[in-house]
C-alpha cells in the first residue's frame, strides 16, 4: 500500500504545478486517494497544463486495470473533488490532476466547510505545504505563477505604465462565468484556531472554465460581474491584495489576499522567501511626500509591512514593496500613485504562461 502512494508521490512531483516531495505529502496523499484510487491516479497523465483534460480513452490506454474500476474511481475522485474534471470538444467528460494552486489544497476549503474531515486536511496541508514546500513549488521557474494586480475600483489610483490587461475591471469584464469561493488560506487558517484576521472568507472569484468547476463541484455560487465588483471593491477597502495569473489574458481567478495567512503575501509579510523569487511583482508605490499629511494610514494597511512611519512620513522598502495599491485607497490626501518597476510582460495566455514554466523547469 505504502509502495503506490511513494509512487503517486513522484508522478505528482512532475506536474508543471507539482508536489514536492517529502513524507508530509505521503500523509496528505493517504487521505485524499484509497489505493485503488491512487492506482487509477497513477493513469492520469503528467504532462498536462493546469485545467487541461483528457477522455476516459487516455486513461485507460496508460493501465491495465480493469475499466469499471476505472470508472468507478474516477466517479468517486470527482464526487469529492479530488480531480479535476471539464467537458472535452466531443462533449464528453476529461479528466485532470489536480495541480498545486488550481485546486491543491483549496478544494478542501473552497466550499467553506468546516466539519471533521476539513479541519483533518487543514493539520495534513499545515504539515506538507512548509514555507521550504512553497519555495520549491514557486522557484523552480524564472517565470513566476502569480502576479497582482493593482487596486484601482475603489478610487482612482494614477497610474504610470500599467497596462488596461493588467488591472482588476478588464479582468472581469473578460470573463463569461464568474463563481466565488472561500479563502482558502484564511478558512484553514480559521480551522486551525488561528482568529487573528479579520478579513472576509467568501472572496475567492474565479474565472471561466475554473468558475463551471466550483460551480458544479458545489465549491462555489454563481455570481454577476456587478457582485463581482462589489466584493472586489471591497476588499480593497479592507486592504486585500487582488492577486491573479500571471498572464496577459485568459485569468482564471482573482484570489484576495491577507498578510495574515495568505500564503503569497503572508511570506512577504514575514519576510520567509523574497517577493521577487515568489512572485510576478511589475509595479511599486510612487509617494508625493511634500503633500503627506502624516497620518500613517499607508503604513497600517500595508500588507506586506513594507511601510514605516518616520517623522511623519511614509518611508517604502521598495524591496518588500509588491505595488499592489492598497495603501492608496487608504490615503485622505490621494498622494500615492502606482509605477511600473519592470518593463517585463507578462506571458500572453494561461496556456503560455505555464508552457514557459514546463520548459522552464525541464518538464517533458
């Protein structure tokens, strides 16, 4: 038994989004597939891009189990999201693994449960997904898997060099299915008897093909883009991060994050992994000092407490800075604008965005 989840264990590991390694991820396996699921797991190809599927065909050519139990396993995988699954162009079902950031570990929280088994996965992921775990998962690649996006609903933020696909209102215009979830981050965090934040749960927003998922895996509701809007506002309002792929087009969530538990900007926040090797960051704060007022909302809401309050003034680590906004929407004296920091683009698609990262990390 233990012989299939070590073998799990290395067929997940090449995922363009993979699982790294360790005991830890042996323990979390365990609980997700039984062995005969984690056999049929074993069938399920490698080398796909996140949210790509393939038939039952696929599957079966890859084994020599028999196709009931195939067929049984993959429906149960399904009922309790343990795959991932989409329409395929003939109309049939396909079927995925589940990737670290699209759906590992958050269909455990998406849904917002918090009964035995939810609170069971919480300890299981708090033990695999270490801030080492999370650095291997994010830096095996120079192109990074997120970036944020910068606030700009709530007020008018200036802006220098970004770009209109770069911001938060052409992102959900784009979009012909929009869901929202949980916060992953913050439900597990919540679980595990961490009541420290204070921020909004139901803020997870996803995107199209992610969207029809959650929907139909009872992960998530349906929501209009103008209930979007408004829950997106006010995060903002809060001070959460709007943080989404790091591509040109074709998004497929807006998480919004905290400096809490979040797990991009939380390990900003506590300074465990430097923002550039762990994400996209294109922009930066620019201030209008001689304008401050010196009421240090900037430095309070900041995020990634990359703002100190020094005789009355902001002063900005711009190398903690990751240009997301907040701070702008906080300030009375509207004296604080967005720049851009790069001059990098992001890759054009979803699709080449983790094309770059597979032959980044050497990925068959």
């Amino acid at each position: 038994m233990q012989n299939v989840y070590m073998r799990l264990a290395r067929h997940l590991e090449y995922l363009i989004m993979g699982y790294p390694y360790s005991e830890e991820l042996i323990d979390l396996l365990k609980e997700m597939f039984s062995p005969a699921e984690a056999q049929v797991a074993l069938a399920i190809p490698n080398n796909l891009a996140p949210l790509e599927v393939v038939g039952i065909d696929t599957i079966l050519s890859r084994t020599d189990l028999p196709e009931s139990s195939i067929v049984d396993s993959l429906a149960s995988l399904s009922s309790r999201s343990m795959i991932y699954t989409a329409p395929m162009e003939d109309g049939t079902q396909g079927y995925a693994l589940l990737q670290v950031g699209y759906g590992i570990p958050q269909t455990f929280f998406w849904g917002g449960q918090a009964d035995d088994r939810a609170k069971r996965m919480a300890k299981l992921v708090l033990n695999y997904f270490s801030v080492p775990t999370t650095g291997k998962v994010y830096g095996g690649a120079s192109t990074k898997t997120y970036k944020y996006s910068p606030a700009s609903l709530t007020i008018e933020v200036p802006m220098q060099g970004v770009m209109p696909n770069e911001q938060i209102g052409p992102i959900v215009e784009a979009a012909t299915k929009i869901a929202v979830a949980h916060c992953p981050c913050r439900m597990s965090a919540k679980m595990l008897g961490r009541t420290d934040c204070p921020h909004s749960l139901e803020v997870c927003i996803k995107y199209d093909e992610l969207a029809q998922f959650v929907i139909d895996r009872g992960l998530a509701r349906e929501i209009s883009k103008q209930e979007a809007y408004h829950i997106l506002t006010n995060c903002e309002k809060e001070g959460l991060v709007h943080m989404v792929d790091n591509a040109q087009g074709q998004i497929k969530h807006t998480c919004n994050c905290c400096g809490h538990y979040c797990w991009n900007v939380g390990i900003i926040r506590r300074r465990k992994i430097p923002r550039d090797q762990l994400m996209a960051v294109y922009f930066i704060r620019e201030t209008e000092l001689d304008e401050c007022i010196g009421c240090g909302n900037c430095a309070e809401i900041c995020p990634v407490d990359a703002v100190k309050m020094i005789d009355d003034r902001p002063q900005v680590d711009p190398n903690w800075c990751i240009g997301c906004g907040v701070c702008a929407v906080s300030c009375p004296a509207e004296i604080i604008s967005i720049k851009r920091r790069l001059n990098d683009q992001a890759p054009d698609s979803f699709a080449d965005l983790h094309q770059r990262i597979k032959t980044e990390k050497g990925l068959k």
